[in-house]
C-alpha cells in the first residue's frame, strides 16, 4: 500500500467515526524517529496495513505513519466512561 491509499483508507474510517465511539476513552504515545513525542488523549491507533498505523482522535482528526518511522508507539485502551 502507498501511503497515498493509506490516508485514503484511514479517511473513509475517520468519516464514520462518532465522537461517542467507545475506542475514544484510551490514548496514544508515540515518538517519531527523530525524538518529538505526541502523546493525544481520547484517541486510539490501528494497523492499516503492515506498514502503516492510522491515529483517530476525538477532535483532532487523523494521522498516518509509517511504522518505521515510529520509535514508540503505546496504545493505552480504556474503558469508556458510563
């Protein structure tokens, strides 16, 4: 997969996304290759592919990344509040 058809694809998930989805109570840590952190709350991060990870956030959009660009990257999966 191009990372063009990566964003492509994590977009149409991002547009079906609710702002009520459950996977939004957990949180995501990354850090970039060259050392900036990014560390987004009410997000969550799935595999589009073998190389590419897709980050959702409640209010901030979507990011993609190529794994190997990718230090860390934690998933933090929490319950949703009732």
């Amino acid at each position: 997969m191009t990372y063009t058809a990566a964003k492509a694809k994590a977009r149409e998930i991002d547009r079906l996304l609710r702002a009520d989805d459950p996977r939004f109570a957990g949180e995501v840590h990354m850090i970039h290759e060259e050392g900036t952190e990014f560390k987004l709350k009410y997000s969550f991060a799935e595999d589009l592919d073998e190389q590419y990870v897709a980050i959702y956030t409640e209010h901030h959009g979507f990011f993609v990344y190529d794994k190997e660009d990718l230090t860390v990257l934690h998933r933090i999966t929490k319950e949703a509040p009732k």
